[in-house]
C-alpha cells in the first residue's frame, strides 16, 4: 500500500513538473509548536498585528491561533510537489535522469544539478551527464572545465572562457562606450536647448566649448554629420572636434567632405585637413581616384589641390586621363549621357542590345590640383607621358663620380 503511494505522489508531480504553466503558484508553509507541519494557502496574509492564520489546505480551510504557528514560509508549489516526491525517488540512474530533466523544463536548476551529480555517483562514466556538469576529459580522465579553465590561467567572462588580456580589452571597451554614451546625452542636451533657444542656451554654448575629453568626439562626429542640423551648430562642431583632435575629427571631417551638401562646410573640412597635413586624408582621396565614376575622381582630385601634399603627385598624374566603363543601349533606351563628339560613343545610342563600352576620359580637374603641388612654372597640360618623364627626372639622384682627380 504504501509503495502504490509513493508511486502515485511521484507521477503527479511528473505531471506537474510537465506542465507548460508560466505562472508560478506559490504555497505556504506552516511549522507548528507541536513539531508538525502544515502546508497551505495563508488567506489573511496582511494581518497586523498577527491573531491567527487563516489557512486553506487541501482537506479544507483551517484557522490557527497565531501562538501555535512556530514559522511560516512561502514557497513556489512546484518546489512543495518536487520535495514531496523526492522522497520516493528510486535511486537509479534513470529515476535521477528523469528527474532532472523534469527539474530543468521547471527552472529548478539547483535541484537539476544534484540528480545529475546523483547519476555520476552511480554511473561515473556516463560522459552526457560529465558533460552537463561542466567536465571536460583530459586523456584518460574527467576534469571539471571550470578548474581546468582557470589552473590554464582563463577567465569566465561573458558566458565564455577567455584570457586576462581579452577581459582586460572588453571592460576597457565597455567603459569606453559608457563613457561615449553619457557624453551623447549631455551633447544632445545641450544641442536641444539651443536649438531651441532656451534661457540656459549660453551655459550650453559655453559646456560644449569647453569639451576636451577625448571620448567626446564619437558623439561630436555624429552631429557634425547631422544634415538636418543648421550650419551654424555643425561649425561650432567642427571648431570642437578640431581642438579634440585625432582619428575621429578626421574621419568625421572626410564623411563631411564627401557626403555634405553645404560647399562651406565642405571646404572648412579641407581647410582644417590641410593644416593637419593629414595623410589619412591624402590616402583617402588617393583611392578615390581609382574609382570608375568619373565624377568621383575628379572631386578627389579637387580635394587633393586643396590638401597640396606632395605626395599626391604621382596618383595625379595617372589621374590626368582614366579609363571608365558605360553601359550603353538596352531596350527602347535612349543613352545620351554624352555628346556626339565624344569618341567611342557614336552620340546617341538608340535600342539594341545592352553593351559595356569602355571609354578614356580627361580629367582637367587632376591638371588643377597637380598645378597646385608642383613648382610654379611646372606644367605639361593633359600629356601624362611628359608629366612622367618630369616625375622621374625629379626623383632620379644625380650621378655622383666620387673618383678624386689625380688619383
């Protein structure tokens, strides 16, 4: 008889513990002055002061005089149904197994564990159940990760196992970004109250200018690229970035260049670059040149005039005549993005099939700019085979006869 109860107490909470209820219900329970236990629902918990308790139980309600209740205690049902069948647990591996898994589907993960470690007790090769628990094996042996991890000089960050430098970078990182993330706060206070021309308008003025932190300029740089912003504000930006300085100020300013509409702040990011030599730039626009959009090349050849680094020099001159691929025809398309007198063209293409047609181009634009670098007086028009032959008669050393004379 009393096996046939353990057996039945135990396959209810199976059931229970299988269940797909979200909520968890919670039971009380009650230690008495004689030793015993009860377990139920306090109905009257905002009592006070505490006459008695008010208890539904299974059997049904109860009232208790509160000198006869010792402790009272609340704790989710299903942890109530899990210790009441524990009880009956057969300690096999497949009883601890079963259990366990029922224990994880209901979050119990303390109790999860304990059955797992309940089935290594009796089976201790069972390697799925090592692994759970966090082993690893290690030629002929079963190590916890976590001690072997860490006698290897790791660290447990982030959910996974990495090195004292990673760990060291990442919370560098993180407090990095906290730090960028409260100075957009303060920067976007600041920017709205003067906007919109609020009293404390000048102290926000005067807090922006002030900036000097160098984890500002992520969120300075972002403004600055603002394009519903009025000019005025992304100046004052630009004066606060360029008084920062560093990596972000220039690429903010290169994103200004060729993403901005406004011609002003345009050449106020050139400007400052060109005072900065800044050779991020000049190898910015350098690469620009080899794009296959005509306009492209020659709005970096204007930059590169403006920037006047001599180190430009050479890309430009390959820059005076490129080489660019058109597709042309197609359909009932007309293609008249050129005119008739450009060669390879034909003018106007009508219908056909669509055809890549390649096509040299020459770039005055690159002639500007390359005026602008070299010596005043320096100048062989479009004809890129004289501008190299001058190039390399200036980056040729001299032939020096280092024999004395008489000897």
């Amino acid at each position: 008889m009393t096996f046939k109860l353990k057996i039945t107490t135990y396959s209810i909470f199976c059931i229970a513990l299988s269940s797909t209820l979200c909520i968890q219900v919670l039971a009380d329970t009650f230690q008495l002055s004689s030793g015993s236990t009860l377990n139920g629902k306090l109905l009257n918990p905002d009592q006070d002061p505490r006459v008695n308790y008010q208890i539904q139980t299974d059997f049904g309600k109860v009232t208790l005089d509160a000198k006869q209740v010792t402790k009272a205690s609340s704790k989710p049902m299903v942890v109530q149904q899990y210790e009441q069948s524990i009880v009956s647990l057969p300690d096999t591996v497949q009883a601890h197994l079963d259990m366990a898994s029922k224990c994880k589907a209901v979050n119990l993960l303390k109790q999860h564990q304990f059955h797992l470690e309940q089935v290594l007790r009796l089976d201790p090769d069972n390697a799925s159940v090592r692994q759970q628990l966090g082993y690893v094996k290690i030629g002929n042996q079963w190590h916890r990760e976590d001690v072997h991890m860490r006698q290897q000089g790791y660290i447990r960050h982030g959910g996974r196992w990495r090195t004292v430098q990673e760990v060291t970078v990442l919370e560098a990182n993180a407090q990095i970004e906290k730090e960028e993330i409260e100075w957009r706060t303060k920067i976007m206070r600041w920017e709205s109250l003067i906007l919109k021309n609020r009293p404390t308008a000048t102290d926000a003025i005067k807090n922006m200018r002030e900036i000097k932190d160098y984890r500002a300029p992520t969120a300075l740089a972002e403004r600055l690229n603002e394009r519903q912003l009025p000019r005025e504000m992304k100046l004052m930006y630009l004066e606060i970035l360029t008084e920062i300085g560093g990596a972000v100020p220039v690429q903010a300013m290169l994103k200004c260049i060729t993403e901005e509409t406004d011609d002003v702040m345009t050449q106020r990011c050139l400007d400052q670059l060109r005072d900065w030599q800044s050779r991020t730039a000049m190898s910015f626009f350098v690469g620009l040149l080899k794009s296959n959009d005509n306009q492209t090349v020659n709005n970096a050849a204007n930059a590169l005039g403006s920037l006047g680094m001599k180190d430009a020099t050479l890309p430009l001159i390959e820059a005076l005549v490129t080489t660019h691929q058109f597709q042309v025809g197609g359909g009932n398309n007309v293609n008249a993005g050129f005119s008739g007198n450009q060669p390879g063209l034909g003018g106007l293409q009508f219908g056909g099939k669509p055809k890549l047609v390649k096509r040299e181009i020459q770039n005055r634009a690159a002639l500007s700019a390359l005026l602008a670098i070299v010596p005043e007086g320096v100048n062989y028009g479009l004809s890129e085979a004289q501008w190299m032959n001058w190039y390399i008669r200036m980056n040729t050393p001299r032939q020096v006869n280092l024999r004395r004379r008489g000897l």
